[in-house]
C-alpha cells in the first residue's frame, strides 16, 4: 500500500515517519501526477489558507476530490479536517467540500492556547489517545452519514468518518501512538487505488 501525504506546507514528515513505523510506504506528494495508484491520502495540519492556495495552484484540489469521489480514502488532520469540510466558518478560502461537516477555524484560540488532552476514542479501543490541538478547529455542524469517532467532555466534536473520509482536530502525527494512523490503513479503498492518469 502506498499513501500520499500532501507535502506542501505544514506536518508532512511527521505523517510520513509514522506510516513508516507502520511498515507502509509513505511519500510526500506536490503534483497531480504523483496521485498514480494510492491506497489514501493525508492533508496534514499546518496553515488552511496557505494550504488551500497552494494546492489550487500546483491544480491538486480538483484530482483529490475526483479520486476521494472514487473511494479513495482520505485523511485531514487540523487544517486537512478544515479543507476536507464541507463548509468552514473563519475562512475566507473556500474548501473541498467533500466531508458534510461544518467546522470552525482556530475554534480553541491561538498558538498559546494549544493544549493536550486523554481522549476516549472507542474505534482505537479502551486505551485514552493522546490529543495534541494546536490552533485546531473543531466541528461545529455534522451532517447525514457523519459517525463521531471523538468528543471533548463538553460534548465538543473533534474526529470523525464519513465513508472513506476521515478528519480529526488534533495532531496524531505529533505522538508516538501509532492508533490511528493504523485506523486509517483499515478504511475500504474498494477498486479506488487502481484509479490513474493525473
């Protein structure tokens, strides 16, 4: 299996180490034509606006949703979980619109309010998931066909899976459990991986 991680700007490398743990072939990816023959695709965090100007410029929005309307899955964390949904507030960029979810940008605040939280995440079993928020935003509406993987004790949403789609507001790739990076290898590629031509 080989998963691209969008590599553009913001925690690519980090992404790419813990799939390697894994023993799964991670790379970064920067063209359309690198999108030949995955088995999924991370958006990681970083910075949502440079993100989403960066890949309409380097023409990798239109590919990445072609594909994840294929059964590709796909993986946003933080900023990715901004540019997967289907509409942010505290944005002025559009987004990909392919999760039915609203979020809200930066939701917890600025750099000086990350925190880190034990989060009881049932899919990953009965052991708390450490969950680094930096800057994160969280989900603010969730739509038909949305299963909540994850809240806050306020009840706050912050993971969640739409068929093949995953998002989540904190940053696995910044811990050293390796949960749910291996959540995401179990969702259905069906025949999506053979897809190509980008």
């Amino acid at each position: 299996m080989r998963i691209g991680i969008i590599a553009l700007q913001g925690g690519f490398a980090e992404h790419i180490a813990m799939f390697s743990r894994l023993g799964v072939d991670a790379f970064p990816i920067r063209l359309p034509s690198q999108l030949d023959r995955l088995g999924g695709i991370v958006i990681p965090g970083g910075e949502s606006t440079t993100l989403n100007r960066l890949m309409s410029e380097y023409a990798l929005i239109e590919p990445i949703r072609e594909l994840a309307e294929q059964g590709l899955p796909v993986w946003g964390t933080c900023a990715g979980m901004v540019l997967l949904a289907k509409k942010a507030s505290n944005s002025a960029n559009g987004t990909l619109g392919l999760m039915n979810i609203e979020v809200e940008r930066n939701a917890f605040g600025r750099q000086v309010d990350s925190f880190e939280s034990d989060l009881s995440i049932p899919a990953l079993g009965d052991c708390p998931f450490p969950g680094v928020f930096i800057r994160a935003p969280l989900i603010r509406t969730l739509g038909a066909g949305v299963e909540v993987l994850c809240r806050l004790p306020n009840g706050t949403a912050v993971a969640a899976r739409e068929e093949n789609r995953l998002v989540c507001s904190f940053h696995p790739e910044l811990t050293d459990d390796v949960r749910f990076h291996r959540y995401f290898l179990t969702l259905d590629r069906g025949d999506a991986f053979t897809k190509s031509s980008y």
